[in-house]
C-alpha cells in the first residue's frame, strides 16, 4: 500500500533538560531525523564553554559502542550522526532512549545524556501474508468465531494500529478482544447462517488503520470456504498460558503443556495444536507437539537477547474449527556473563607528587545479567596505594590513596578485579602497569660532610687534589649533578684563586703552587647541585693539608754572621778539657724531620782542640789548651737538617786562643776577611765615579748640542725677519705734560697698566703653568689666563708685536703688550728696571727717562729654554725666569727694544 510522504514540517524538536544537579541532562527528538540535525546545546546546559571542550577532550562513550549521537566540540553542540529508526533500536519497548556519557579531562568529568526517541508514524500497518485462508461449517451458528492474524505495525503509541475494518460484513463482522494482559486481538464473528450451496467461498478484505497523521493502513485478502457438519468447536483452557524457563534451558525441554476440548463426537472431537501463522519468530526456538499439546524449546535461549516471548496457538478440529490462545513465555537470567572492564581514560604516568585523591584512570564495568547476577564489586589489592571509586553507574575512577615515591617504587602493577553477585560469582581482572615519573624532590648527597685531602707543598698548578661525588636518587636531568667551589675568602683572596672544581667530575684542581711555610691548610666547601627545576644543593666541606716538603736550609741565628766586622770567642789557655766555647744556634722553617738539625765540624784549623755537639750545636775542648796552640782558630760548622734530601748551611765561627783582649785585637786585625771587605769596597766606589762621570759628559754634550742648533736656528730667522713694526698707541687717560714729570691732578699713582707677555714662538707651553706673579702688592684675580687668553675688564687698548733675541740665552720671544686696569707704585717700576738690564746702563738710563715722563707698569713674562745661571742648574733643561718690566707706552715714535 502507498503511503503519503511524511511532513518534517509538522513535527516540533521538544528538548527537555534533566535536573543537573545529578550532571544528567535529557534531550527528546523524533526518529528518522536528517543526519547534522541538532540534538542539544550542551555549552547552555551543562554549564560549559567551548575551551572547557577543547582542552578537556571532551568525547562521547557509549556502552554498546553505537554512534547514533555526534559531538561538535567547535560549537557545543550535540547532534545527529546518523539514522535514528526506533523501530530498529527499541522495538516495541516505549520510551526508547539512547544513554551515553560526554567525558572531559583534566580533570576528569561525566556527564550522562539521555536521547529519547520519539515515535512518528513513518511505517504502514502489514500483515505477514498477503492472503489467508480458512474452512467454516456451513452449520455454524450465529455468533461463531474465527481468530484472525492481528496486523503489525512497528511504530508505537498513537502511531500504531488503531482499528480494523472488515469488508463485506454479510455474514462476517469483525470483533476485537482484549485480553487480560492488557493485549488485543481480533476475531471474525459470524452473524448471519451460511448455506453451502447457496455460496460456497466468501472474499473478505481485512484493512488495519493505524493512528498517525497522515494515516497509514495495511490490508489482508481473506477466502472463507463453507464446510459442512461440525458445529462444536474446540476450546483451551486458558486464554493466556504463562511459564518461565531459564535462559540455559536445553532442546527438548518440556516447558508448557497445553489442552484444548470439543464437545463434538468421533473425529470431530480431535483436536490438532499448533503455532499460528502469524509466530514465526518463536516458530524456530519453540516446538509445539500436535497431539499432546507439549511445549519443547527448540533452539537456543538468551536472556540479554530477548526477555520474553508471546507466542500464539490454536486448537482445530477435524471440521475446521478453531480455538486461539496466547502462551507468555518468561526467559528468567542466570549468571553465564562476566563482567566486561573497559579503560575510558588512563593518566600514565603521574608525576610522583600527585596528591592523594588524583584520578589516575576512569573505567567503565559492565555485565549483562540482571538482578544481582549484574550487580558489581570492583576492587584492587589493599597493598597499593590507590583504591577504586564508583562515579556513577558503571563507572568508576581509579585514584591514589597514599604519598606516591618514585625512588621506592618506581611502577606499580595494579590489578582491578570486578566481580557479580551471581552464584556462582563471575569475575574478570584488568591489570595497569603504571609508571610514576619522577619529581625533583631529592638533593645530591655527599657520603661524608667532611673530606680531607693532603698535597705536598711545592705542586704544579693544575694538579687534581682529589675528586668528590655526589648521589642523587631522582632521575633523569633531576639527577643530573653539577660541582661548584662556593665562593669564599682564603687568606684574603677569593677561594678560586686556590681551587677550581670539574662540574662534571667533581675533580678539586690547585690553580697554583702552595707553600707550607705561607699556609698549612685551606678549608673549601664544594657545592653539588642537580638539573632539576628548581635545583636542590647539599654541600661537603673539603679540608686540604699541605705537606711540607724539605725546601728550605737551616739558617743559623748565632753567632751572627756580619760582612764588616769580625766577632770570635775567646777561650783562655788556662780552659779544661770540655770548655763551652760558643754554641750554634740554627732554625729550619721546615716542619717535622726536615726541621731536625744536626752539626758537624766540617774544617778547622786544628781540629784536635774543639768537637762540635752533633745535636745542640755546642762547641766545646777537647783536650787542654796549650800554649803551643794559635791564637787565631778559625772553625766552619756545617748545619744539616734531616730532609730528603738533606738541605745544610754553613757559619764561620772565629776562636781567639788568648788571656786578654789586647792580645786579641793585635791578632784579628789583618784578618783576612777585613780585606776582602775592604777590596769589594773599593772596587764598588770606583765603578759608581766612573758612572756618574759618564753620564755627566754625556749631558753635557746633548746640552752643548742642542745650544749649537738653537743659535744656529735663531741666527736664520734673525736673518730672514728684519725689523717689526711697532704701532703706536696714545691712551685716553695720559696727556703729554710737556716733560714736566707730573701728572694731571685727576689721576694718582694707582693707574692703568699693561702686562707684557714673552713667550717661544712654537711654545705650546699653558699660560697658567707659567705665568707667575711676582709683585704681591697686585690682587690675584689681576692675573687670571683661560686658553691661552688674558681676562681682562678694559677692552684692548694697544697691542705691539715682536720678536727679540734674549741676551743670555739666545732665545727667540714673541712678545705682546696689553693694557691692564691696576697699575702698581712708581717705585716698584724703577726697581724692575733694574732688575730686567743690569748689563746696559743706557737701556736702563732710557727707562727711567720714561718713568718720569709717563708713569707705565708693563708686565713682562719671559719663557726662556736652554739657559745655564750656574753649575748647580746643568741638568736643568728648561728655566721660567718671571721679571716685572717697565716698558714704554709708544706716544708718537716706534721704539725698537
């Protein structure tokens, strides 16, 4: 039968959010829905956002691994994968809901979704076959009934077979039954007498109607054959036979026995048993025995399958007449399924810190059997430090329970065990090998906080003293040890200046030579760090003793031994046998037995007279002095110490046989050590006249040189430059007086006046190192020079360049004249004057003139080089001679200086 399209227009997406307190939510949507079509908005209604989504990776998990439902974690959103028929995924059981779990990590979160599917009417009413068949007694009465195969809808509620209509209804008129079970069927009824030979086939059409919009039906083609004579039919016992087998029921079991009666006689009263012909699918687990009415199984039972069966049966007669009943068959669940652990998510491995209730793994653990044969425990060993936890229904999260320590146990194999409560119990294991990764959380450690080296003194630099480890029990780079020499001061230096250490080897290197004597012991403190973040330190402090080594020689403290002056012991004649003459006092810096000493007489002059004590040095007779024995005894001691090898030292000990000390000094004095002093003398005083000598002629000659280059210099320029001009200058604040002498009333002696400044033509001499001011009477701050200029408070009143040749040494000045505003007494002038040309009267005779006349102070600084005054100035190279000169102020004539 052709049915209209179905109208997606008319159907509304009902979305229905759960109670979230429970992290549950529930959504309902039509069956058949095109694939992408949105099912939920999960960011809304869990409360969740897009980057939760993303960094959670977040998934959906299913028990039964279908995948009807997707998850688009770019918008939040649930929606359809694909094709959803509720008639393949749930039958006929209502509601039918598809149960999954949307999973995120870090951290771990469940979150259960529950789909339903709701019903539309997208399929037609059917029967099984397209025509039936069926015999009735022409002698049936009114009222008979005839038990007809109920249409099939798979759809469900309003959606499903809602009326049959029978046509034509002359004879037959349709009825349906319900049963007690709450189940209907239909039956034809007969309400008007059949005559055989009137008609002798009747053809009916049965149309089911279901109740969907718009509406769909099924039909059935129905040939009733008129029989004659048999107007008692058979009836069952029961209308509904219930029974209950086990799902491990084997074939042939006897599960139901059924009976059916017919009041009729002969074999009209036989009744045949059988399935109807609309059971087909328990026609093949179920046999039916004909004649006893015996109910076997026939094929193989599952109760996670299928957990009830309806089966329907009919009870005929040798004249074709029917009865109908309904067989519900139980299928009751043994314990014949283990648990089944699967692994949602696992964290491997987990850093060693991990705080006690981190989850580690989530798991999901199911069993297909019900009641208590499905019901779980889940466990791990009590030895470990993890425990088992149940999240929700089927899951469970694996967490730590303890302190987890790599260095103790660096994996664990954890062995979870889920186990029914069926009898007898199933159980299955699932075991995780997990590792735990290692956390910086141990520093090196030294087997010994103090370690004592020992170097000999007197070592090459670079030499390795010896070499500290370190253990540290983490691993990897956190196990990685670096050696560092912690900075600090031995004798005032810094302690790298003694020490370097290998940070790889942990080697201690002596960066010099040490010595014993200086320092017998440095105490250092290395440090060892690892590579973990942030790196942990320990330290070892190493102890380093010098051993000192035999390189010093004795040296001898008395007696004394002097270069200028000649010291002996007197021993008078009258002196026994054993007299202490002197004793040999000596030292060694060394230590230990390079510092033991012993003497030994190496010469002397007679040495039957005196002996020289091997270990304290005492140098005594003997045998008695006699007169026949010198005056003059001259001993050589030899001082050794102990060392390998030995290091010795020599002193001169002078003996004076005698009873007197005149004696004594008549003897020593041509002694011959005086004259070898004496001679060394001499010799270095000759040698130091003879330098000094040298180098005075050679100063001597450069000074000569350079005088000679000089004045033949000046002597060029002299020649090539001629005569200077001279400009004249008449100054405001003078007046000619006409030779009188005087001047004018409104000006007294402190008046303006000029310095005269002289100075080398290629001299970059600085003026302020030079120019000194020699008249005290005049301010300092007269005599101010910046960069080689005057200061002045009056602009420039006459300036007068020059050149002159200096009478005594021959030097060429250039010379500047200007005008400066204090001026010091006249008095002062003449005796500068003076000063300046004591070889030239008339010069000097000019100047005074010229006092009287015009009253100047002209300040004359004369550089000059090379000058010699006298015998103590010869090595002087420069002289700065500082004059105060009076010069004339040029009224109306050049005047040539």
């Amino acid at each position: 039968m052709i049915t209209k399209p179905f109208s997606w227009w008319s159907l509304l997406l009902c979305v229905c959010v759960a109670d979230m307190a429970l992290g549950q939510v529930r959504y309902s949507i039509p069956e058949e829905m095109a694939t992408g079509s949105l099912v939920g908005n999960i960011i809304q209604d869990l409360g969740l956002d897009v980057k939760r989504l993303k960094s959670g990776r977040a998934r959906i998990f299913t028990e039964d691994g279908s995948e009807y439902i997707g998850l688009n974690a770019e918008k939040g959103t649930l929606v359809v994968s694909k094709r959803i028929d509720r008639e393949e995924l749930c039958k006929q059981v209502s509601p039918c809901s598809l149960h999954f779990q949307i999973i995120l990590e870090n951290p771990m979160e469940l979150h259960r979704i529950d789909v339903e599917i709701t019903d539309i009417n997208d399929n037609a009413p059917f029967f099984s076959k397209k025509e039936y068949g069926f015999q009735v007694i022409e002698s049936a009465l009114p009222g008979a009934r005839y038990s007809l195969e109920s249409a099939r809808d798979p759809d469900v509620a309003h959606n499903t077979i809602q009326t049959y209509k029978l046509n034509p209804t002359d004879n037959f008129k349709l009825n349906v039954v319900s049963r007690p079970d709450g189940t209907k069927y239909i039956e034809m009824v007969l309400h008007a007498s059949l005559d055989r030979e009137k008609q002798e086939e009747h053809k009916l059409t049965l149309t089911a109607f279901d109740g969907g919009n718009p509406q769909k039906s099924g039909s059935i083609k129905i040939n009733v054959i008129v029989l004659d004579a048999n107007d008692n039919a058979p009836v069952f016992s029961q209308s509904v036979y219930r029974v209950t087998v086990p799902e491990n029921a084997s074939r042939g079991t006897v599960i139901l026995k059924v009976t059916a009666t017919d009041n009729d006689k002969g074999t009209n009263e036989e009744v045949v048993y059988s399935f109807s012909q609309h059971t087909d699918s328990a026609s093949s687990l179920f046999i039916m025995d004909p004649h006893t009415g015996e109910m076997t199984v026939g094929g193989v039972l599952d109760y996670e399958k299928v957990k009830q069966y309806e089966v329907d049966i009919e009870a005929t007669d040798k004249g074709g007449l029917t009865d109908t009943s309904k067989v519900i068959i139980e299928v009751t669940d043994l314990n014949d399924n283990a648990p089944a652990i699967s692994i949602i998510s696992l964290s491997n491995p987990i850093p060693e810190d991990s705080t006690p209730g981190t989850v580690i793994a989530m798991l999901n653990i199911k069993d297909l059997d019900s009641g208590r044969n499905g019901q779980i425990k889940c466990f791990i060993s009590s030895d470990l430090p993890f425990k088992i936890k149940s999240s929700s229904t089927n899951f469970y999260s694996l967490i730590s329970d303890d302190v987890l320590d790599r260095e103790t146990v660096p994996e664990h194999n954890i062995t979870i065990t889920a186990m029914d409560e069926g009898s007898p119990p199933y159980s299955t294991n699932k075991t995780i090998n997990l590792r735990i990764s290692d956390v910086n959380d141990h520093a090196p450690m030294f087997p010994q906080q103090i370690v004592t080296a020992f170097i000999t003194e007197n070592n090459s630099p670079g030499m390795s003293l010896l070499s500290v480890k370190a253990t540290d029990n983490d691993s990897g780079n956190n196990a990685r040890i670096s050696y560092f020499l912690e900075d600090s001061h031995l004798n005032g230096m810094s302690a790298s200046a003694y020490f370097s250490v290998n940070a790889e080897s942990g080697d201690i290197l002596a960066v010099r030579s040490f010595d014993y004597e200086s320092t017998k012991q440095f105490s250092i403190r290395v440090k060892a760090q690892d590579g973990g973040s942030p790196p942990l330190s320990s330290n070892v402090t190493v102890k380093i003793l010098i051993q000192d080594q035999n390189d010093n020689p004795p040296q001898v403290l008395y007696p004394v031994q002097t270069g200028g002056s000649v010291v002996a012991e007197m021993v008078p004649r009258s002196a026994d046998v054993g007299y202490l003459v002197t004793k040999v006092v000596a030292v060694d810096v060394d230590s230990g037995q390079n510092a033991w000493l012993s003497y030994k007489l190496q010469k002397a002059t007679d040495r039957a007279l005196f002996e020289v004590g091997l270990q304290n040095g005492e140098i005594r007779t003997i045998r008695q002095v006699t007169d026949k024995d010198t005056v003059k005894q001259r001993l050589t001691v030899i001082v050794e110490d102990n060392g390998q090898p030995s290091r010795s030292a020599t002193v001169i000990v002078n003996v004076a046989v005698a009873d007197s000390f005149p004696e004594v000094l008549s003897e020593f004095t041509d002694f011959p050590h005086d004259k070898e002093y004496n001679d060394n003398l001499t010799f270095y005083l000759v040698l130091a006249l003879a330098v000094v000598s040298f180098l005075f002629i050679t100063c001597l000659v450069v000074i000569i040189s350079v005088k000679i280059y000089r004045w033949r210099r000046e002597r060029l320029f002299y020649k090539s430059s001629g005569n200077l001009p001279v400009i004249p200058y008449y100054p405001p604040l003078y007046a000619d007086v006409g030779g009188t002498g005087t001047l004018k009333q409104a000006l007294n002696t402190e008046v303006q006046y000029s310095d005269f400044t002289l100075i080398k033509p290629s001299s970059t001499t600085d003026f302020k190192e030079v120019i000194s001011v020699l008249d005290a009477s005049l301010p300092d701050s007269t005599w101010t020079f910046e960069s080689q200029q005057v200061s002045r408070k009056q602009p420039l009143i006459a300036e007068l360049t020059g050149r002159f040749v200096c009478e005594r040494c021959c030097a060429p000045i250039a010379l500047r004249i200007v005008q400066r505003d204090l001026l010091p007494p006249p008095s002062t002038l003449a005796t500068v004057a003076s000063i300046m040309f004591p070889a030239r009267d008339e010069s000097r005779t000019w100047l005074n003139t010229q006092i009287s006349q015009y009253t100047f102070n002209l300040h004359l600084t004369m550089f000059k080089y090379g000058c010699i005054w006298d015998t103590a100035r010869l090595l002087l190279m420069v002289f700065h001679i500082d004059f105060y000169i009076l010069k004339v102020n040029v009224m109306k004539n050049n005047v040539d200086l």
